[in-house]
C-alpha cells in the first residue's frame, strides 16, 4: 500500500512517498521563511508533488496522507490542539480540507513522536516489543510511549509526549513552555546557540567561528579537539540521559 507521508519539524518538512517499509521518494523542504503552518502548506504540497512525480505515481494511486506534527493533536477530529509557539496559527486550520483540495486523499494527523515509534514498531528498532519509551531529538525534544501495544495518548492528548519538559536542571534556562531547566531548554537545537553562547570561552572557540550553531558543528568541532565543544557536547549528553531515564522511570 502506498501513502503520501510528511514529517514535519520546526524548521523542515520531508515529504515523502511510502510503501509500506520502503520510501520510495523523498523531499526535504525548509520552512524557516514561511508564515505560520498556512504558509508552510503550499510548500508542502509543492514538494509532495515534486516525491510524486519522482515516484512515477499520481496522488490518486495513495491511500492518504499521514501527517506528523510537532504539537499536540487531536488525531481521532485530525486538528492540532497545541503548537509551544511552533505553527501557532496551526489549530486554527481545516487540514483534512486541505488535504481533500490538494491531493483528494484521506487525512490523518498525529504527533510526530508517536508515528516516529510506530514506525520503529513497524520497520526499526523496536520490532517484536510492545512496551517501548521513545525520546526524540530535533528542533525541539519530544517523547512517547507503548504499553502492551498501544500508543500512550490520554484524555487531552498529551499523555508520554512531554518529555522534553520533563526538568532536567531547576535553576536552569528557561523554556518556550513557560517552565525552567527543562531537557528541551538545557539540550535541544534550538537552545544551543544559546548554551553555547553562554559557556566560557565560547569566544576563543572554534564553535564562536561557525556560521551556524548546531549540533552537526557541535560534534565536528569536539571531534577536533574544541575543549568547549567539548564541554557542551558533553553537557548535553548528560541532559540527555537525565531526560531519557525520567522517561523511563515516568
């Protein structure tokens, strides 16, 4: 079975053509200069149209379009609930409609932590276990969890999907969700330029250097010998694994 597929991230979106464990095309679009998730939808359908006709098949050959989004969402209506100042005009919009007009396909809409495990489940690292607590790093840090087969979901939606808010450090950064020291904060994309910024001797660092502050050039730069790389990297490891172990334990 065939479906269009799109992932997307805070600051990306791949767009892809699937089958069942195969991607058959791909196309990975930035979203830094659109407006809101209305702006980000042309782009969308643009790039789904480009994995298409790179796939050899009409939209029309998929059985839908599945959707993971960065936010809580209501996946049973297909709307977005909540977005953590990502997207913010998102649970505003009629997605299923704009699926229909675009691509005439059913709908389906999920957080992207969830579909991240279930196609772990499906094709990955979590085949033949029914029980399985998943972090996931990007733009931002997210979590999910299975028990006995089904993903964790909860009255409102939000229940094994906070992870990254789980805190990791009370006297820490503060957080787009209004806490503080959250793993999100301390260790996410997002907040490295700042970590990074923060951290002495950043200036004489081959890190105060880079054009972009991520962790590509985090790791290249402590693979070089950057001792506040080096520091960073670290540190973020050890949010890392704090975070995953209060998964865990929660």
């Amino acid at each position: 079975m065939r479906a269009l597929a799109v992932d997307l991230g805070g600051s990306h979106a791949a767009c892809a053509v699937v089958a069942d464990r195969e991607v058959v095309a791909i196309e990975t679009v930035s979203l830094e200069a659109a407006r809101g998730l209305a702006g980000a939808l042309p782009v969308i359908a643009e790039a789904l149209g480009r994995a298409t006709a790179r796939a050899g098949v009409a939209a029309a050959d998929c059985a839908g379009l599945a959707f993971g989004f960065c936010g809580l969402v209501d996946s049973t209506a297909g709307r977005v609930l909540s977005t953590n100042a990502k997207y913010d005009d998102a649970p505003g919009l009629d997605l299923p409609g704009w699926c229909r007009e675009s691509f005439g396909l059913r709908f389906r809409i999920e957080n992207d932590a969830r579909l991240a495990l279930l196609g772990e489940r499906h094709a990955g690292a979590a085949q033949g276990t029914d029980d399985a607590v998943m972090m996931t790093l990007g733009t931002g840090i997210g979590g999910v969890a299975m028990i006995e087969g089904r993903l964790l979901r909860g009255k409102h939606f939000q229940a094994g999907v906070l992870g990254g808010h789980l805190v990791a450090d009370f006297d820490g950064r503060p957080c787009t969700c209004g806490g503080v020291g959250c793993v999100e904060a301390e260790a996410s994309t997002w907040a490295l330029p700042g970590v990074c910024r923060a951290t002495p001797g950043f200036e004489a660092s081959a890190l105060a250097r880079r054009e972009r502050l991520d962790f590509e050039a985090l790791f290249a730069c402590a693979a070089e010998g950057d001792r506040v790389a080096a520091a960073v990297r670290d540190r973020c490891l050890r949010v890392w694994a704090a975070g995953a172990v209060a998964m865990i334990h929660a």
